[in-house]
C-alpha cells in the first residue's frame, strides 16, 4: 500500500536540545495511527513539521508525496488539521462557518453533507459561541473536513470530553476512516488509541520506542494475561505446568501468562475432567495503558 507519510531519519533541534532524535515513521493511506508519547517526547515537534509548520534540522519528510518545506498552496488543500484549541467565528452559525470554509478551497465538499458526517445538521443554526464543547470539536472537525482533505492531522480530538461525547467522537472518526481519509492521531487516552488506532508508534525522548498494533505492542513488552478463578477447598491439585499464585486477601487463584491458549487449555480441561467449575472465572488482556506505561517507562531504543 502506498505511504501517505513517509519519514526517514527525522532529527529537529531547539539550540544544543535535540528534540527529535532520527525518527522514522510510515502511515499507509486510509490508516488511522496514533502517535502516542508522553508531555516533551517530541510528538507536537514531529508532527508540526510533517504539517509543514516546523523547519527540520535533518532527515527525508515526504506527506502525501511532496516535501513539506517546500510544499505548494494545492498540498494544504490536500491535508485536514484539527488542532486542540477551536478556531471557528464564535458569532457564525455551524452552517455559515462551514460554508464560508469551503469558499478557501478549489473543490471543497458539500457543506451540507460535512455538518451531516459530523452530526450537527440539528445544530447548525445555531451560533458557535452557544454550541457545547462536543459540538465544538464536531464543527472544528468540519471545518478540517470540507476540503475534502486526503489526510487529517488530529490533535488530542477528545481532551476534556465527557464519557458518551468521547464515544460519540469515536464514531466519528471512525466515519473518516469510511471516507477513505488516512488520520494521525495524537492523544494521551490509550483506551481512545486502542479503540480508533490501526497501529500505534509510541515515541520517548525523541526517539521511537515501539510500533506496531496494541497486541504487537503488548508482545514486545512481554506483557501477562491474568487468568483469575475462585478455587474450592476440595478440588485436586491442578495441571503443575500452570504457575499458580494466590491472592491472601480474596482467595483467587492467579496465573500471570504470556502462553494464554495452551494455560487457558490447561486449566479447562483439567477442570473438566475433575468435574470442577471453576467459579468466577476471568481472563484479562493486559490493557494498552498497562504496555504503555512499561514502554515509556523503559525508555528509548526499540
Ligand atoms: P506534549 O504531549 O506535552 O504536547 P510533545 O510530545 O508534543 O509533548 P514537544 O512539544 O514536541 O513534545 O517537545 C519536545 C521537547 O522539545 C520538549 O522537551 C520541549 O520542551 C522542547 N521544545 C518544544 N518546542 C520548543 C521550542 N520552541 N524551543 C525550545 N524547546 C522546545
């Protein structure tokens, strides 16, 4: 599949500060990637420059084919920025902002059908000033939108939201990827990067500390399945492959595993043939956070 970014050996230093440290990154088109990383890690410093933004100090950026410092005017048209603060006329109707948008662009996309794919056909006539913050992250999303944009920038989309806007927001972005866009997103949820992301870059103090998707994230930290049941008194010894611990305070048995279908196996069939129900029985993926946290944690190098 053809790149819509493409990155090689990215370095930006602020004086003697090297920010970004020789970073390579590809996102296919029609890909949703998050770019996560914790505060200073060099993702606004990246992205500002594949935006062409930012000047870089060494390094190949190819955005949609083209250099970005040496963009031409019909490359912005090509790409769709949502940026954390909103940027529509507060005295403006969704509906005029909108349409006053497409008026910058040689082949803009039906306002109507925007305010439609982001939801706010019922809102439209209303002044963006008296819009809610969900409705506002919905028009900046239509305004970087009705360009009829190959690609969006988007920058921590659901900062601040409550839980059914955020969910409401997924959706939407998900709608993006029906629309054949190619998205970056950056974001500090991790539930948000699991839900949307095709595959995640994580970046560290510059460098880019792992890629792949979250359960290729989750192998390369070696991270445990907890497999959890309530055990009976009575029950025989079980299979001695499976490494058991037990929980003092609430008597769970506990196996910690990276081998989750042959210790999965294991246990039911030995309950099985003991004629054992293992009681509240629970297997719990290590979650994008709990991998996230071990990769930050451990630093820079893949
Ligand atoms: P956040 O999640 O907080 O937005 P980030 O990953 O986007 O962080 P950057 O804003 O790219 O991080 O910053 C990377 C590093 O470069 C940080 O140490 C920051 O202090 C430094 N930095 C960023 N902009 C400048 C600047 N204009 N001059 C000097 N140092 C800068």
């Amino acid at each position: 599949m053809q790149s819509a970014i493409e990155v090689r050996g990215l370095v930006k230093r602020y004086g003697e500060f090297e920010a970004v440290k020789g970073i390579d990154l590809d996102v296919a088109q029609g890909e949703i990637l998050a770019f996560l990383g914790p505060n200073g890690a060099g993702k606004t410093t990246s992205i500002e420059i594949l935006e062409g933004f930012r000047d870089r100090d060494a390094g190949e950026v190819h955005v949609l084919g083209v250099d970005p410092e040496k963009a031409p005017l019909s490359w912005r048209e090509r790409i769709g920025i949502v940026l954390q603060e909103s940027e529509a006329d507060s005295v403006l109707t969704a509906r005029e902002a909108v349409t006053m948008q497409a008026g910058y662009y040689t082949a803009p996309r039906n306002p109507e059908e925007v305010l439609e794919i982001v939801g706010l056909t019922d809102s439209a006539d209303v002044r963006n000033r008296k819009l809610s913050g969900g409705q506002k992250r919905r028009l900046d999303l239509a305004m970087a939108l009705v360009g009829d944009p190959e690609l969006v920038f988007l920058d921590e989309p659901t900062t601040g939201f409550d839980p059914s806007a955020r969910r409401e927001s997924w959706e939407m972005i998900e709608s993006l990827r029906q629309l054949g866009n190619t998205v970056l997103l950056t974001t500090h949820y991790m539930d948000e990067a699991e839900h949307l992301a095709d595959r995640i870059v994580v970046i560290g103090g510059g460098e880019i500390v792992a890629r792949g998707t979250a359960d290729e994230l989750a192998e390369q930290v070696d991270a445990t399945t907890r497999i959890t049941w309530k055990p009976t008194p009575s029950e025989p010894a079980p299979p001695s492959l499976l490494p058991i611990t037990r929980d003092n305070v609430t008597g769970m048995a506990i196996v910690e595993t990276t081998h989750v279908m042959a210790h999965l196996h294991a246990l039911t069939s030995w309950a099985i043939e003991n004629s054992i129900d293992l009681a509240e029985l629970n297997v719990a993926r290590p979650t994008l956070e709990d991998v996230y946290l071990r990769l930050t944690d451990s630093g820079g190098g893949e």
